[in-house]
C-alpha cells in the first residue's frame, strides 16, 4: 500500500511534461550553466564577477527544481480524473463557498494545473483536508492558520479535465 502522506496525484499529461522537464534540466541545462560559469571564471577576479554569480545563482534555482521535480515524480500516482461521483478527492476541481466567498479551485498539485488559471489546493491544506470526502451541499469548516473558524459549503465537484 502507498504512504498517501507522500503521494502526488499526476495525470498522464503533468507526469510528461514534468519528465520532458528533469531531463532537460538534468542534462543539456546542466551543461549549459556550467558553460556559463566557466566564461565567467574567464573573465577574472569571482569576487567582482557579476556574470559568475549570477550564474552561480542560476545554477542553485536549477538544482532545486531538478530535486523538487525528482521528488514530485518519485511519489506521483499517474492516472485517470477520479470518479464524477462528486465526492471531493485530489484531482477534483471543487466550487464551493468559503468564507460567503464563491471560488472555484483544484484539490491536489499545482503542478497538474500548470498554465490553466486555476488556484490549486493541496488536499493536505487546511482547506483541502476539510473538504476531502465530502460531496455537493455538504457544510464544514476548517481553522485558518490565524485561528479564525472559515465556513465552507460545497457546490460542485468535478474530475480535473486538462
């Protein structure tokens, strides 16, 4: 059985790009930083280089979306949406009233959602963990991190379509 405290619900599409996405990091981005590192070692004194540190800066963000990435796809769960029960699960967009606010948003990773202009809840969030296993016109609430009670009314659940 998965530890679903470490699972990343993917579909087909997202796991992909994700893959397409490490190994270009991983191999042509890699050589290419280090192209640029070296240049700007060629150039003299690191200390005033700013092509060298920028360059060592840029190689610092690509190593952790090279590791962030490995890990999503280590405990990604490819697969087909959910069931259209309208039962609330990641890889549901959920519409629902939070807070007397309307608002429309996936339950699972941002990653699944990548250019879609959809807000993404991990279901692990405080207002994903409220909601997870409930249906349409269910009412609950969850503890804001400032400590205020949000009340939540569900809507609608549907399977995420890319």
């Amino acid at each position: 059985m998965t530890d679903t405290t470490t699972v990343t619900w993917l579909t087909q599409e997202a796991h992909d790009r994700l893959s397409a996405e490490l190994q270009q990091l991983s191999t042509t981005g890699r050589t290419e930083i280090a192209q640029k590192i070296d240049a700007a070692r060629q150039e003299g004194d690191l200390k005033e280089n700013g092509g060298y540190h920028a360059a060592r800066e840029e190689q610092a963000k690509q190593e952790a979306r090279i590791r962030q990435l490995q890990q999503i796809l280590r405990t990604a769960v490819v697969g087909e949406a959910p069931p259209d029960d309208g039962v609330v699960e990641p890889g549901m967009v959920v519409t629902a009233s939070v807070a007397g606010e309307r608002m429309t948003f996936l339950v699972g990773s941002r990653e699944v959602a990548e250019g879609t202009g959809l807000d993404v809840y991990s279901d692990k969030s405080p207002l994903g963990a409220a909601i997870v296993g409930r249906s349409r016109g269910e009412k609950t609430s969850y503890t804001a991190p400032n400590g205020h009670e949000i009340a939540v009314e569900i809507h609608e659940a549907k399977p995420f379509q890319p």
